[in-house]
C-alpha cells in the first residue's frame, strides 16, 4: 500500500469534552450525487470514539509545508507522548463537524452516514454537506512513508493525435 501515492489529510470532530483530529491517508472521495467521503481512522482512537457520538467530521487535505501539523496528529512530533493537538497551524475549532485549518489545501465537512469496523480501522462514511478549498497550496502526499509534492510533468504529444488531456468528470 505504501507504493501509492494519498493525500494527507487531518479528520477531525468534535468530541464529549474537546475536538480531536487524527492524520490519515486512507481517503477516498466517491463523487456521488450527493458527494460522499469514505474515511479510515483507527479504532481507538479518540476520532473513533467521537465519530459515532457527534455524528459529523471534517476532513482537513494539508498542503506542502503543513508536515508539522500532519505529525501532531499522528504522535511522530515528539517521542515521549502521542500528541493531538490543535497548536500548531491556523484552526477554527468552532468550525461545524470539527476544527477546519484555515489554510488546508481543501476542507469538507461531512455528516456520518455509516461507521464499519475493519480489523483495526473504523471506515467512517460521510455525506458531504459544505466544502472549502485554497487554491493556491499544492497537497501534500505521503508514498513509502515519506511526505512528497506534486510536480507537474509535461504531457506527451503523440506525432497522429492532438495533445491529449485527462477527461474530468
């Protein structure tokens, strides 16, 4: 799984006494009428426990450069303690669903519409219901463990067919 390149994104939501947040990039988006997010957070943590209780989250894509705030949702900031906090970067944490970082390269919010438990992960599914985005970040992918960017590559121009683009639906 690691061979693949995902986006590294932030889930968070608003637990019984405080918001929380967990790294992931076990996202999918389904572009659905409605648009749907499938997204994977481990079962104990606390985004799992608050899930099914709030009944919304919020899913926060980071940009190149928001490596730190990734690792402060993951517990790789410090090796001493697992730490979920909302300190580093530019966060609403009144924001509905749960905390949305002003600067996230995409931030949808989302109503749970199904929890499944999966061996040590919890597949939240949510209907989205509002989605923001900041044009100018690149996103931030994770392949073989490692953050990397986009770099944009020249398409090729075969000799007997017009320049091809990738179809967006």
């Amino acid at each position: 799984m690691d061979e693949v390149a995902t986006a590294v994104a932030v889930i968070t939501c608003h637990g019984r006494d405080s918001s929380v947040g967990q790294t992931t990039s076990a996202l999918m988006i389904v572009p659905d009428a409605p648009p749907t997010v499938l997204a994977c957070v481990e079962v104990g943590s606390p985004v799992g426990a608050a899930l099914a209780a709030h009944g919304a989250f919020r899913v926060n894509y980071l940009a190149v450069g928001q490596d730190d705030v990734s690792d402060a949702f993951t517990g790789h900031r410090d090796d001493d303690a697992e730490l979920r906090d909302f300190t580093g970067g530019d966060w609403d944490e009144h924001a509905p669903a749960g905390p949305a970082l002003h600067d996230a390269v995409a931030s949808l919010e989302c109503r749970v519409t199904g929890l499944y438990e999966r061996g040590s992960h919890v597949v939240a599914v949510g209907e989205v219901t509002d989605a923001t985005h900041t044009p100018a970040g690149d996103p931030l992918l994770l392949v073989r463990g490692t953050y990397r960017r986009v770099e944009e590559l020249p398409l090729p121009v075969f000799p007997s067919f017009a320049p091809a683009r990738p179809r967006h639906t």
